[in-house]
C-alpha cells in the first residue's frame, strides 16, 4: 500500500496555505557534532572533540517547522522563558516567518533545551534543561486567551503534548469545545500520563510503547495493535487512530474503516540516521492533510513518506514538498 505520486501532488497542493493551530510544549533543541577518536584516561567514556554545533526547534515548535517546510502557515501557542534560549527560539522562528505572537513569556519555567552529544553521526548523549510543571493561573489565561483568538483562522489543531506542564486540563477543554464549535479536527501526540485529556479528541498520534501504556495492552504485532488501538478509541471516544510503529510503519483505523482490522502501511524508511522528530513530522503532515479534506488513509500514507524522508536526516529536521514527490 503505497500513495500514487500524482495523488500525492494534489494533497501538497491543497496543503499550500493552510493554517493549523499548534499547541503544546515549545523547546529548543541544541546538536553538538564532534569526532570520537579515543576513550578517556579519566573513565570509560568516549572523548568528543567538537567540531560543530547548530540549534533548531523542537517540541510543539518542530511540528510548525514541519507544517511550514510543507507550505502550510502554523498557529503556534505554547510558553517559553524569560531567557537567553526563548529569545533563541523567537529568531529561529522569525527566520522560518512563523508567527510568535501566540508565545506566551512564563517568567517561572526556563525554555526546555535538549542538548545532544552526535559523535560519528551517532547520537551519543543527551541534556535535558527544564523544569516540568503547571504555569501559573495567569499563564493558563493567557494561553486560552491566544487560543481563543487564532483558532478563528485555522482548520485543524495539532496538540503536541510532551508532559512538560504546558498542555493542562483547562487549556485542553477550551480547544475541545472551540474545535467542536467551529467543526474542525484535533489531532493530539500524547504522552500516557495525560490520557484523560484527550477525550473527545478526533485522532491521537502514539508509537506503539505508547499505545501500550495508553492501554495498558500489548502492542507490538498487528494484531496486538489492533485489539489496543480499538480499545483505545472506544475509551476515548476517538474519531480514529494513526499508530506509528518505526520498521513496522504504521497502523491506521479510520472513522469508516473495522476497528478490528487497522490499515497496515509499510515504512518508507530506506536508511535509519535518527528518529529525533520523526512523530512530529507524522502528526504535522496527517494534520495538515486532513485539514485539506484528504481522506484518512491517504493523509497517513503520506505522513509515512514524509517521516521516511526525516529519519534519513541527522537531527531533529523537517522534509519539503519536492523531498516527498522525489522519494515517490
């Protein structure tokens, strides 16, 4: 099962223009490339001699570098410190044009960073800055406040949940009811630990570890995935569900389709360099094509091109246009 090129064309072209509402944990992600030549005297640790470093965006704000490599124009709503790192946030998206306006200052949390050590293109080590947890009552206000604003103009909502305190019940619940008012999709990424959440939501994004803790199933053959995906949706009231299963591609039930019997897409992935952000780029490309009116399997079968196209990519990266008419 494999997207026609012609058809894929006419979904990037419906793509173009588009505009979703992102929201969720904003980040930023720091690389660190160096040569590995010889092991410490100090400790059994390999010794990394710099020889680049780059920062890009990561999180919620990798999804609306995603949707805007794609030629679609994010909404994106989320948090970010009083610090040296949100300002580095700000200019990579002014440099991508995304729109920050909808940025919220939380003076009371740093901006999350990622750092990561590649070493012979391989991801060595990574640091994590942050400080998890609810915003203040005003920060929660002011988030709805932009939500409330921006969702006017978009025809879908991507939720980029990665349990860091951004994505609240009281957030969730004004994007749940402006959704269903204005009768637009919302698409979430969940984390586990905020399942009940998502109730309601019209499709939800897990890789299969996730899926299992969502349900507390097993889910690593077809038909382990099946019995938790369907599970799943009824406990939810989902619309439908997108699984990602890395070498296994992905699994897709759709609102008319047996839940019993999932569509199997086999990954486009011809070489495997890193898998930073791959689900960001899944949900970003699902999203904007159903927000373009595409059909449900064609939308997955397209965000499987393009998460085949970013894994080949060192880093947390996005994939254009030309890349995914090039890889059909």
């Amino acid at each position: 099962m494999r997207l026609a090129k012609e058809r894929a064309k006419e979904i990037l072209s419906a793509i173009s223009g588009q505009k979703l509402l992102v929201f969720g944990d904003l980040m930023l992600d720091e690389y660190i490339f160096g040569d590995v030549n010889r092991i410490s005297p100090e400790a059994p640790v390999p010794i990394v001699r710099i020889t680049g470093e780059k920062r890009v965006l990561g999180g919620a704000a990798n999804v609306a570098s995603n949707l805007k490599a794609l030629g679609a124009e994010p909404l994106l709503v989320g948090t970010i410190g009083n610090d040296n790192a949100g300002r580095h946030l700000i200019e990579l998206l002014s440099k991508l044009g995304v729109d920050d306006s909808g940025l919220v200052k939380n003076p009371s949390q740093p901006t999350i960073i990622k750092t990561r050590v590649i070493g012979q293109h391989q991801q060595m080590l990574r640091i994590d800055r942050e400080e998890p947890g609810l915003p203040c009552a005003e920060v929660v206000e002011e988030l709805q406040d932009r939500i409330n604003k921006m969702i006017q103009n978009a025809s879908a909502v991507i939720v980029s949940d990665y349990a860091k305190g951004t994505v609240g019940q009281q957030v969730i619940n004004t994007i749940r009811e402006l959704a269903k008012s204005r009768q637009i999709p919302w698409i979430v990424d969940p984390k586990p630990a905020h399942k009940d959440l998502y109730f309601g939501a019209s499709a939800m994004t897990p890789n299969t570890k996730e899926l299992s803790d969502l349900t507390a199933q097993p889910a690593k053959t077809d038909d382990e995935t099946a019995t938790a995906a369907s599970s799943l949706i009824a406990e939810l009231g989902l619309t439908g569900l997108l699984v990602t299963r890395s070498e296994n591609g992905i699994a897709l039930i759709t609102p008319d389709s047996d839940r019993r019997t999932p569509c199997i897409i086999p990954t486009e992935a011809k070489e495997v360099f890193d898998v930073s952000g791959a689900g960001d780029t899944v949900i970003a490309t699902f999203s904007v094509a159903l927000a373009a009116k595409t059909d449900w399997l064609n939308a997955a079968m397209l965000a499987n091109v393009a998460a085949g196209v970013v894994v080949g990519k060192i880093g947390t990266a996005t994939t254009t246009p030309q890349e995914i008419l090039d890889r059909l």
